[in-house]
C-alpha cells in the first residue's frame, strides 16, 4: 500500500474554512472578497477603545497591496486589507452584519448602511432598463436608415 507525502507526514489537507454570519477572517483575498460588496456604511474608527471618528461613507474600493495606505476621507472610503491583520465578522441582535477590521489596537468598524439584496435588484432592473433603451435607439436608428434609404431610391 502506497501512502503520500501528507498522509507519512500526518499533515493532511484541511477542508477550507466555511465562515456563516460570525468569525475571524485573516486570508487576505477572503477579506478582500467580503469587503468588496459594501457599498454606504457607517464607520468608527477607535484606538484603545477610544472613539476617534465616526461618520458615514461609500466604499470607493477595497484591495490589497502592502505598499498602499487605507485612506478614509470626505465620506469616502479606499480600504487596503493589508492595512490590518485580520477581520471579524459580527451579526448584531437585530441579525445585521457588522465587520471590524483589526490592526493591534486600533479597529474600524464598518456597519453597511445598503443592503447587497436590494442592491442588486436595483442594479438588475438598471441594467433592464438599460437594455431596453439601447433596443429602442438602434431600433430607431435602422427606422431612420430605413426612411433615408426610401427617400433615395424615388
């Protein structure tokens, strides 16, 4: 019987983690992921424990890169998960997500404002909307062309 290099070395693989609704997140691309559907949310932003801002903003955009800073300013928000060690994941008692993320004794709390349901609704029927005027103005164009080339052929 053959055995593998993990099973000699008893380092079997692990399943992935599987995060629902509460946790610690300290993978870089899964915090990125996470934090990438926030869009209005407000912010509080404390070190050792004391409150030194708080305001609401949008989430402009979240990436990654160690030689970026995280910038929140005139209610904007560029978030760089490098910025932090890890995030938590929380549900208040009313069932809303809340996430802070954490950098030795400093925390930015950020509670979404938007919900990403309704987001994407809005941004489906946009989207709908969208198509349908785009139909009607190549419609109208080929009846415009159409009318030219009648014209033309008396």
């Amino acid at each position: 019987m053959c055995m593998s290099h993990d099973q000699l070395s008893g380092n079997a693989k692990l399943p992935a983690p599987c995060i629902v609704d509460t946790g610690t997140i300290i993978n870089k691309q899964d915090m990125q992921r996470l934090l990438s559907d926030l869009n209005r949310v407000c912010y509080r932003y404390t070190q050792d424990e004391k409150l030194l801002s708080e305001d609401e903003g949008y989430v402009v955009e979240v990436f990654a890169d160690p030689q970026r800073s995280t910038l929140v300013a005139n209610h904007t928000l560029y978030l760089n998960v490098y910025s932090f060690d890890y995030l938590e994941l929380h549900q208040s008692p009313e069932q809303q997500a809340y996430f802070d993320l954490v950098q030795d004794n400093r925390q930015l709390r950020l509670i979404p404002l938007s919900n990403p349901l309704q987001d994407q609704r809005a941004r489906s029927l946009n989207a709908a909307a969208l198509e349908a005027v785009v139909a009607e103005v190549l419609s109208a164009s080929w009846d415009v062309r159409i009318d030219d080339d009648e014209n033309f052929s008396m």
